[in-house]
C-alpha cells in the first residue's frame, strides 16, 4: 500500500515541473509587454527600463525560469506588479471562496449525478431515464454565462429569493454553485449510468436477487459498489473542469475567487501573480488526482498489487 | 478493522473525495504563505444604512496617487482634493477655501480649511499638502500620473494654512490640476507609518472613513462624524467591483446597488421602463477615434485624411451600432469642457471623398492598417468594421489587426514613420482642454518616445497657438486663441473623428447627493437614500 502510495506522489513531482515550465512558457510567449503596461501611459522610456529591470525581465529567459522555481519552492512569491500587495496576500484572500465554490459545486454534482444516474440505470427506458438524459444533455450543453445569467434573473431578479452577486453568505453560494456544478452533474450522472448498466447485467446481480436481497441492497451494496471506480475516475477529472470553471463562474457573480484573479491579473499583464494563481491551480489538481489514485487502492484491493 | 475502515471510505468516497482533495490542496497552499488574517464582513449594518456603488473595475490601489481608474467613487468619499469639480464643470472649494494666482503667472497660493482632521485625527495642515505632492513624486510609489505634476518646482509652507506651490512654466490650468484625483490629500502620519503599504491603509480628510477592502469583493467606508463638509446620511459606502455588465443591470434592478455605471448600451432602453429606477445617458468627456501614423505617405496628405473621415457615415454608426449613445463629434477637442469648440461638420459624401483621393493621387485607392483592442467598450469592433466597410466602398483596401492593450499601445507609442498607413482605435478622455490639445495636437508631444498617441502631426502654427493660450491668464483673451487654434486643427482633421461618448448609468430611486461627472466619476456628497 504505502509502496504504491509513493510510487504515484514520484510520479507527481515531474508533472508538477512539466506544469510549471508550461506556465512560464505561456506567460514568455504570448505578446505584450509587462513592463510598459505596469510604467503606465505618461512613463519615460527610462522608467520602463527600470521596471523591467526590476520585474527581471532583462535577464536570460532560462535564468528568469530558475530564479521563479526557485522561489516558489521557498514560497516567495514576491509582490503583484499593479496592487503592489504580497502575492501570497493575493491568493490567500481568494483560495477560500474558490475553495467554496468549486467545492460545493462538486457536492451538488456528486449527489445529483448519483441520484440521477443510479434511478436512470434502475428504470431504464422509462420516464425517469429520459429526463435524467435529456436533463444531462442539458446540463452539458449550457454555458456557464448564460446560465448564471438565467439563474440570476429568476431567483434575483423576478423571485427575489436569492442574491445575484457577492460572496460571503450561504445564500450567496447557491446560485454560483447551481452554475458551475450542473455541467458535472451532467457528466457525472451520464458515467453513473452507463456504469451501473454494465454491473447491473453481471450474472452475480441475479443471484443476489434470487436469494431473496432487496433491490436496494442489490442496487446500492452490490451494483454500485462494483461501479464505483470509473465513477470516482470522472469526479476527480471533474475537479480540472470546475476548477477552470470558477474563472466564467466567479465572474458572472462578481465573486473574489482564484479564477478571477487570474483573469484580472492576465488582463493587467501582472505575470507573477499569474504564475503563481496558476501554479496553485494546477497543483490542487495534481493533489486531487493523486487521492483518487490512492483511492482507487483503498476502494479495489487488486490495484494495490498491479 | 480494515474492512470497517474501507467499507465507510466507501459510502463516503464519491461524496468526499474531491471536497477533501481541494481541501487539501487549498490547505497545503495556505500553509505555505504567511498567515493573512482576513477580517469578515465587519458588523452587519442595515441595507438601508449602506449605499453601494458598482462599477467594473477591481481597484488597483485606493492611494489617489496610484489608483487611477474607473472605480473613483471609492477614492473620491474617503479623500478631499484642495479644490474639486462641481456638476457644471467649475472648480469650487474644497479642502482649500480660496486661491489666488501672483501675476507673473508662477505662483499660486492656497489658502486652507482650519479645524479640519484627518481620520486618524491628525490635523490637516499646509504640511499635508507638501508631503501629498512628494508621496506623487517619490520614484518607489507607482503614480501614474506623475507626469503632470513635474511643472511644480516648489511647495511652500508659509504657515499651516497656506501653500504656495511655484510653477515652472507658468501654467493658468494649475487649479484644475489640483482638481485631479490623483492630487486628493493623503494623511502624512499615515505615510510615514506605513510607507509602502500606504495603499492598503487609507488615511484621508473625507466624508467617509476607509473600512476595508476585500479584493474582488468589495471596499468599504464608513460615515465620517467629524466631516468638515454636509455630513452623509448613510453610515456606510460600499464600492463593488462587478465585472459583467449583465451582471451590473441585475444588482440595479434588485437593488443590490444604489448607483451603477458602465451600463451595456443595448440594455439601457429596456431599463427606462423599469420602476423603481432612472438610467441615464450623459454626455462624457472621452471619444472615440482612429490616430493615424501621419509622417509619411499616404496619410500625411490632409487631402487623404479629410477623405477618410468624409467617407463614413458617422451618424448611421452612431444609429445602427452605438444603438444612439454615442454624440457626433464636430471639434478637435471635447465638447462640453471648457474652451473647445465645435465647426463645421465633414459631411458624409463617398463620392467627394473618391474624388479628393484622386487629386491626392490615390485613383486605384491605397493599403491601410487599424490596430484595435476588441472589447475595450460595447460596439468596439463593429464600428472599426464599419469603418472598414465604408472605406472598402471608396476603393481602399483596409485591414483590421485585433491584438491585446499592451502591444497596441508599443503600436502606438512606436515611430510613426515605421508604421505608414497604419492607424490605432482609441479612446481619449481629458479633464480639460489645454491637457487634450497638447497631448494630441502639439508638435512636442506627438512624437515623442514612450507617448501614447504618436501620430507625428505637427503644425507649427498650431504649436505657436497652443504655447500662447497655454500662457495666457485672462479666460477672455484665452478663448479667442483655443478657437484659432482648434481651427487650424480642424481644418488638417488630423484623427479620424469617430464620435463623443456618453456615459450611461442608471440609480435607484430615492437616493440623492452626488454626482456623476463628464469623465464618468462618481462624487458622493451629502449621499442619502431611502429606503
């Protein structure tokens, strides 16, 4: 178990290095000058110079890229170049309604997916199933704008049930994650189902009915169960979707969040705090396929022995 | 005991693993930082005791200095200016009560508000204001606007209540300088206290004093008790930052806000029907149009450029895409700010337009390059297309190149001989006349390294007018002179003129005691709403 547990967080180090070589490059390649735009409109050519010596911009781009390395290793992250606050201030004041968000979506998604897919699987070709289809084709198929925007003029504007905008207050919550977490709903839900179809035909399924199980125990203790890891697969790989998400859905909503934060911040060329959202972006990621690595272990004994 | 704990892992893993994984990824990176305590939403206080703001900028920084931008409302209620502008476009009284200017034209005094305190309860002194302008000239604080504060050769302190700032040149547009936001007065305790981190601890004389500041979310201010001025009748100022404009009709609609600026053009008629609230279209002091590299052939021909603008149909733009909020534009200056003046129209005449480009000597038309931001306001990228149109129909042939702010503006700051036939969409705002027209027209700041706007349009006529009003005091004897020069100007049409822009915002209503100037920024005053 723990051979295999440290056999995926080696694996994970090399991913981690490729991410951060990929989001230096990006930021080097796409055009635009950082310098110029922090110097502002009524800027010399001599205090560009300066700023661009002081962003580091004048040194070789493999030096810049050691030099980044090696303070993110030592979480220094230096200060952003428009707000002049520490980066560390800037992601920390928005890593928790990101984490919020992009977590409660996944809650919801989880839950409603299972439900949906579960009673799609167990009726199939009834009515249930087609509305959990066509719900799901839906739920896929919607922009996170657009929707955000319907949700808002129903439930704010005509209901008044709920704010439109902000963050800080559980009722603030439900319209963005109702947002963000449908796509996944969708997709989670469309996985549940043709997973539980495919163990739902195994002979053992039949057996236990016939000696005498009730449906629920069929259904939830010895079809699920044995459906759960493509399951599992495709909620961890969900988690790079909301968490890309949170970028449309954070700004629909006018919510603080690490995804607006990188929009705003690629807007104002503020590189470093690009950089560094970024990188914490892509590790959470990592670290979440990793658990469900692990998970996969914990869950199917035969993985631990592969 | 491992069965157990697998078969609960079990009922919980689908449940629980991504939340526990982001948890731990979220912590992981928490951990890493130094800790930041961030202070919750501070003591809940009544909607009807709080007026929010929403616009669609984050701050960059609440220092007057640094934080230029659409989001002024927040700025302009925690700090005073010396002097500020009023609804009609006049320079009154603010934190200063009189001014007076020497007659050589290089000395101006103020004379101060006594028994005025900062909100950390430090006096408000003629040593404030010194140590206001030396926080915009020190090097280290990123001030955008330092450029125009480098006429100040000296600030005098004579007594607590008296500046002399002296000027060199001699400038008579000094007051509205003063007026500027970026010239608000900043507490010289809490500079020296913070330094640096001025920007996250706003100290001014205003009506309201700073609460906090969530990024993103939102900064807040709280009633100021011991303002020198009307006092506010509502305890607490909230700016919001809301990005989508979609989003920015909802807040007004629900409520959620008192004021709105920035309002999509397309939703403002549908929002003159709702109740409750007013949306409304004011004249701004910003247009829009196209700087063309003008050194070399073709476009440094005036024949060619008054065909460009000749060639399109301003007002059916203006019409079909701005959905009629937009205003055409008729002056090489801004209408509606002091001392610019409109003349005749460039009538739109395709056929006059095709004509004068073959006097030119363009009969087979000619190759012509605009550089444009898409997005930078509605309709943008419509109307440089139409444009495009227009002049496809006289026969040109015309690219537009869409690329992000940063490499438009090294476009447009670059040599205008590097660049013949290429042209840049932009928007210009100014906060008065004398400030449009050197930076535009005058010979010694269009082609300069690192400006904006580097067309290379040079008339020495134009240059000797400009140096003249730019010296000359008296409004009566300075008028005449903007006229002759805006003239001249209008005559070489040396921009392609686009049209004035409007500012389209909508309040609840029932909320009074502010105001939305020309350049869009929201100046709260005696602010009351009710409820």
């Amino acid at each position: 178990m723990l051979r295999h547990i440290a056999g995926r967080v080696l694996w994970a180090l090399p991913v981690v290095l490729g991410v951060s070589l990929i989001v230096f490059g990006i930021l080097k390649m796409i055009p635009g000058d950082a310098a110029v735009v922090v110097a502002g409109t009524d800027a010399t050519a001599a205090d560009v110079q300066a700023i661009r010596h002081e962003l580091g911009l004048d040194r070789p781009v493999y030096v810049q890229y050691a030099l980044w390395l090696g303070r993110l290793a030592r979480f220094d992250l230096g200060r952003s170049a428009v707000t002049r606050r520490p980066v560390s201030y800037e992601i920390a004041t928005r890593v928790r309604p990101t984490a919020e968000l992009a977590g409660s979506a996944l809650g919801l998604a989880v839950a409603a997916g299972v439900v949906m897919g579960v009673t799609a699987a167990t009726h199939q070709r009834s009515a249930w199933d087609a509305i959990a289809s066509v719900g799901a084709a839906l739920g896929v198929s919607m922009p996170i704008f657009w929707l955000g925007l319907m949700l808002m003029m129903t439930f704010s504007v005509d209901l008044r049930w709920l704010p439109s905008t902000g963050a800080g207050t559980t009722a603030q919550l439900i319209l963005p994650a109702l947002t963000l977490g449908a796509a996944s709903t969708a997709i989670i839900a469309r996985q549940v189902r043709s997973a539980m179809l495919e163990v739902l035909q195994q002979d053992y399924l039949r057996t236990a009915e016939a000696k005498g199980a009730t449906r629920w125990a069929v259904v939830m203790r010895h079809a699920f169960r044995n459906a759960v890891i493509p399951i599992v697969t495709v909620v961890g790989l969900q988690l790079g979707y909301l968490l890309s998400g949170t970028v449309l859905t954070e700004t629909v909503f006018a919510r603080p969040g690490l995804g607006r934060l990188i929009v705003d911040s690629i807007r104002s060329r503020d590189v470093v705090v690009v950089q560094s959202a970024v990188m914490v972006l892509s590790i959470t990621f990592i670290v979440v396929n990793l658990a469900v690595d692990v998970l996969y272990a914990y869950l199917d004994p035969r993985i631990r022995f592969d | 005991m491992k069965r157990i704990r697998r078969r609960e892992l079990l009922k919980q893993a689908v449940v629980r693993s991504g939340a526990v994984a982001l948890a731990l990824g979220a912590g992981a990176a928490s951990r890493g930082f130094p800790a930041v305590i961030v202070r919750a939403a501070s003591s809940p206080v009544a909607r009807n005791d709080t007026f929010v703001v929403s616009q669609g900028t984050e701050p960059n920084s609440l220092d007057p200095a640094v934080g230029t931008g659409p989001f002024q409302g927040i700025i302009n209620a925690i700090f005073d200016g010396l002097v500020q502008w009023n609804e009609k476009g006049e320079i009154v009284p603010a934190l200063a009560t009189s001014w007076s200017v020497a007659p050589d034209g290089r000395t101006w005094t103020f004379v101060l508000r006594s028994g005025v305190k900062f909100h950390d309860g430090t006096p408000f002194t003629s040593a404030a204001v010194k140590a206001t302008i030396d926080h915009i000239n020190d090097k280290s604080v990123p001030a955008t606007r330092r450029g125009n504060y480098q006429l100040i050769k000296d600030v005098a302190t004579p007594d607590d209540h008296t500046v002399r700032f002296t000027t060199d040149p001699p400038n008579p547009d000094f007051a509205l300088l003063m007026a500027d936001g970026s010239a608000k007065i900043v507490s010289p305790t809490a500079l020296r206290t913070y330094g640096p981190d001025f920007g996250r601890h706003h100290v001014g004389t205003g009506a309201f004093a700073f609460e906090e500041w969530v990024p993103n979310d939102h900064a807040s201010a709280t009633a100021n008790l011991d303002y020198w001025g009307p006092k506010p009748r509502v305890r607490r100022f909230v700016y919001r930052p809301i990005p989508e404009a979609a989003a920015r009709v909802v807040v007004l609609k629900t409520g959620e806000a008192d004021v709105v600026l920035d309002l999509p053009p397309a939703d403002i008629d549908a929002l003159k029907q709702e109740t409750g609230l007013t949306a409304r279209a004011t004249p701004a002091a910003e247009i829009a149009e196209l700087e063309p590299a003008q050194t070399k052939a073709p476009l440094h021909d005036v024949r060619v450029r008054r065909a460009l603008n000749m060639a399109i149909d301003k007002d059916a733009i203006i019409r079909g895409i701005m959905k009629g909020y937009a205003i055409p534009l008729n002056s090489p200056g801004i209408p509606g700010i002091w001392g610019s003046y409109n003349f005749a129209p460039v009538k739109y005449d395709p056929v006059a337009a095709k004509n004068l480009l073959a006097e030119a000597g363009y009969p087979n038309g000619m190759d012509l390059t605009i550089n444009i931001t898409d997005g930078r306001w509605a309709g943008d990228t419509q109307v440089v297309e139409a444009v495009q149109g227009y002049w496809t129909l006289i026969g040109l042939r015309v690219v537009v190149h869409s690329m992000d702010f940063a490499t438009l503006l090294v476009g447009s700051s670059s040599d205008p001989d590097s660049r013949p036939g290429a042209m840049t969409s932009l928007l210009k705002a100014s906060p008065y006349i004398d400030y449009h027209l050197y930076r535009m027209y005058d010979s010694a700041a269009t082609n300069v390294p690192g400006t904006q706007q580097r067309t290379g349009y040079s008339n020495p006529q134009v240059d000797k007018l400009l140096d003249q009003e730019r010296s000359t005091f008296d409004p009566a004897k300075r008028l005449p002179i903007l006229r002759q020069a805006q003239a001249l100007i209008w005559q070489d049409q040396p921009l392609i003129y686009l049209f004035q822009m409007v500012n389209l915002w909508g309040s609840r209503n029932g909320t009074s005691g502010y105001i939305v100037l020309p350049t869009g920024d929201f100046v709260p005053g005696q602010l009351a709403r009710r409820s």
